[in-house]
C-alpha cells in the first residue's frame, strides 16, 4: 500500500469512529469523584474554577495563589456555589509544594505564569498525582520540554495542555469533514494567535485590562508577568491556539510529525507605539527596548509531506483571527472570510461559498450532544469542552485526548522560533518527544461523542 492510499484509508477509519456514539468505546467509570486542585486562580484558573464548581463529579479540595485580590475573588465564587469552601494556600511563592504534600488529590490543574509550569508539573508527578492539567506553555526553554516528557515517562503519568481552541465549533466540524475526506489528501495548513493583547500587556494596575501602561508589580494580572516575556524573547510565544487544531487534522505525533522549522520576526514598534499614544513619551516605560517582534511567521515541514504556517501577531491594532486555513486536494476552508470551496460540490467553480451550511451538516458529534452544557462557560463554550476531556479521561483511568508528547511538541515551537531567528531565520531540526513512537500511535482525539 502507498503512502496516498495509507492516508485515505486512516482518514476513512478514523471518520467512521469520529461518527460513532460512544457505545462501548471506553472502559467504565473507575473514580466517580475527581479530587482536584487548582494553582493559580487568576482570572483563568477562575474560568477553570468555575466549570469545576458546575460539575457534581468534581470536588475542588484545595486552591493556591499569592495574589489576595484573585482569591478574594475565587472564594466568592465558591461561596455561590453549592460547594463547599476548599483549603487556601498562600503567603509564599511555594505554597504549592505544601498542599501537594498535604493533600490527597486525583489530579492539580496549573494556571500560573508560564515560568512556573515545568517546575510546577515535575513537582506534581513527583508527588505522586497521575494527571496533569497545565495552561500554555508547558516550559520555556527547549530542555523544559524533555524534562516534562521524562518525567511523565518515569512517573508512568498523563499531562494535558488545556488547549480549548481545539475544541471551537468550527475547528472541530472542520475535523469531522478532514476525517471524512472532504478535503481529500491535506497538503498545506496554517494558524496563529493574531490578537491585540497591547491592553493585556498594559493596564493601570487596577484593571485588568488596559487603562494605563504599567507592567510588573505596579500592574495586575497578566500585564505583572506577560510582557516581561515580550521584552526579552522574539519568537511565537503563543503558538498552541494555532498549532493544536492543525496537530490533529493531519495526526502529529499519531502516524505525523513536525520535522524541521524556519521563523520570521518583523520589527517592533506596536508596543512603544501604544505606550506613546497612551500615556506619553515621559511615562519610564517609553524606554524600554521591546525585542518581540510585532508580527513573527513559521514555517513548518512535516513528515508526510505537509506544510504548515504559523503567524503570532499580537501587538499591533488588528481585529481577533486564528486565520485557519486547511487545504487539501479536493478543497480549502478558511476561518478568516468564513468560506468553503470544494472542487465538484461547491455550487460554482473557483467561487467561495459561506461555511456555515457546511458546518452545521458536519457538526461534530461533541458540539451535538453537548451544547447544552457547554452554554455560558467561557469562549463560546470551548472552555467547558477541554475541562470535560479532562475530568472524563481521570474518571476512567485512561489516556487523555491530548497527552504529554502533543503538549510538548506544540509549546517547542516557542523556544525553536527563537533559536531559528536568532540564527538569522535558519531551518533547525524538530525534536521528536515521542522517541520514535510516533509511527504507530493511533489518533485518539474526539473519536465519538462522549468527550
């Protein structure tokens, strides 16, 4: 069998599970009652917190911050729930290590910044908590991300990026007809994180979003740690909300792989421009040299023959776009004009027709049962779909839809971005986290309509 006729025939499988009620698919519930806890309740761990609080087969026994605003806050929104208060722990930047000691948990979830995440995974695996669920990213320097691997390894244990845009609507109905060949044999794909954040990364210490230019300890929230990062590194920071979705329309890490990479960085000038125009030339930090630069592109190749584009463009004035574009031999979809082609079913030839009738006849079949409960909990019910996967997976004891080597490869695109432009945009090799197990792992993301 060639490789064109290996690609059809997984794809064919593969969409005849995708299509599947879950049945029998998945073993019996082990563990009805996740005991978690939560690090970091800023105002995403507090998104996580609250679809926590919604759900009766999750206890939260335990918090962890350093910010009194964030956990005066979590703690009335425990208050309104009909769940009782858990144990707080505070007052010092390790507080974390001692309620991994005291308490008895099923899994912690990590919502800190990203500097803390590989110290703070390893340090859950090593005291024993078989799942792990961390924020973007997974580390900071290539060698985080092996060490976290490893350690997911030794500890026989699961580690999850909650990387939600994987469950948007739209990507996941594109997934539903990528696995169902509507696009026929994928060829080129792309994504980003193409987001004004210039009011995330500055604010006037008292809101968290923009009104000032303040970052550090005179902001709050992510303008005290965020930006730091947009002083001192130039690559694609953010790459998961583009890269997760295209892992799994061509199966990275399950029959793919990501094999070389080549970035991109424009200058920087959106971030001294928007403190200028907003607090003056004399406010200090008119003087810092930001290196980020505004808009960063990678290049992607891929074991199969794919390649894949990624943009990070977050400091200039733009509308919101993760600029999705999954093209193949038989069509192309696009998330940036919401329009479909494909060849020999679109009603007339090299015209876009609008997405939506596509998109609602291949609704995936999570969107389909689940809508309902996902109403109202955050990012156009995305957010309630990665912490379901989640919970689902730790009461049966099994494999997570997205697992450690999918949380590595996607996040290594930050530290290889920087290394490729530092070298004067050079091609630099992509490590494979899997060791080479890559050739005969199955896909296992959103395969039925359990989770």
């Amino acid at each position: 069998m060639n490789r064109k006729e290996f690609v059809k025939n997984t794809g064919l499988a593969t969409a005849s599970l995708a299509m599947m009620p879950a049945m029998n698919l998945f073993a019996g519930i082990v563990n009805p009652t996740v005991r978690t806890a939560i690090i970091g309740v800023g105002l995403r761990g507090q998104n996580h917190l609250n679809l926590l609080l919604r759900r009766k087969d999750v206890d939260v026994v335990a918090i962890c911050d350093i910010d009194d605003r964030m956990l005066t806050m979590s703690k009335s929104m425990i208050s309104k729930s009909d769940k009782k208060m858990p144990k707080v722990y505070t007052g010092d930047p390790y507080a974390w290590k001692i309620m991994l000691e005291k308490e008895k948990l099923d899994t912690v979830i990590i919502a800190t910044p990203w500097e803390w995440h590989k110290e703070m995974i390893i340090g859950s695996l090593q005291s024993g908590i078989k799942y792990v669920g961390t924020e973007v990213m997974l580390g900071i320097t290539l060698q985080d991300h092996w060490d976290v691997v490893q350690e997911a390894e030794k500890h026989n244990a699961h580690v999850m990026m909650l990387e939600n845009v994987c469950y948007r609507r739209d990507v996941m109905a594109v997934l539903n007809m990528v696995r169902q060949g509507l696009f026929g044999e994928l060829v080129h794909l792309q994504g980003g994180y193409q987001h004004d954040l210039r009011e995330v990364k500055f604010n006037d210490g008292e809101k968290a979003i923009g009104g000032g230019c303040e970052i550090g300890d005179k902001a709050w929230s992510e303008a005290q740690w965020r930006t730091h990062h947009s002083i001192y590194r130039n690559g694609d920071l953010y790459p998961t909300h583009g890269i997760g979705p295209v892992a799994h329309y061509i199966n990275i890490n399950r029959g793919n792989r990501m094999v070389n990479l080549s970035s991109f960085s424009s200058k920087a000038r959106g971030l001294h421009d928007h403190i200028l125009k907003t607090c003056g030339s004399d406010h200090p930090n008119a003087k810092i040299n930001f290196k980020l630069g505004d808009v960063v592109t990678t290049n992607i190749g891929c074991a199969n023959g794919e390649t894949i584009l990624l943009q990070h463009d977050t400091n200039l004035p733009r509308p919101y776009s993760l600029g999705f574009r999954v093209q193949g031999t038989e069509g192309i979809w696009m998330d940036v004009n919401k329009s479909i082609y494909i060849e020999g079913k679109s009603p007339k030839s090299h015209q876009w027709e609008p997405q939506q009738e596509w998109l609602e006849k291949y609704d995936h079949p999570l969107w389909a049962k689940w809508s309902k409960e996902a109403e109202g909990s955050g990012h156009g019910g995305m957010d309630f779909y990665v912490i379901h996967a989640f919970i689902e997976s730790i009461k049966r004891k099994q494999e997570l839809p997205m697992d450690v080597y999918d949380a590595a490869a996607w996040s290594a695109i930050t530290p290889l971005s920087e290394l490729s432009i530092e070298r004067g945009n050079e091609t630099v090799e992509f490590p494979d986290f899997t060791n080479g197990k890559w050739m005969y792992r199955k896909p296992v993301f959103a395969l039925n309509d359990e989770f």
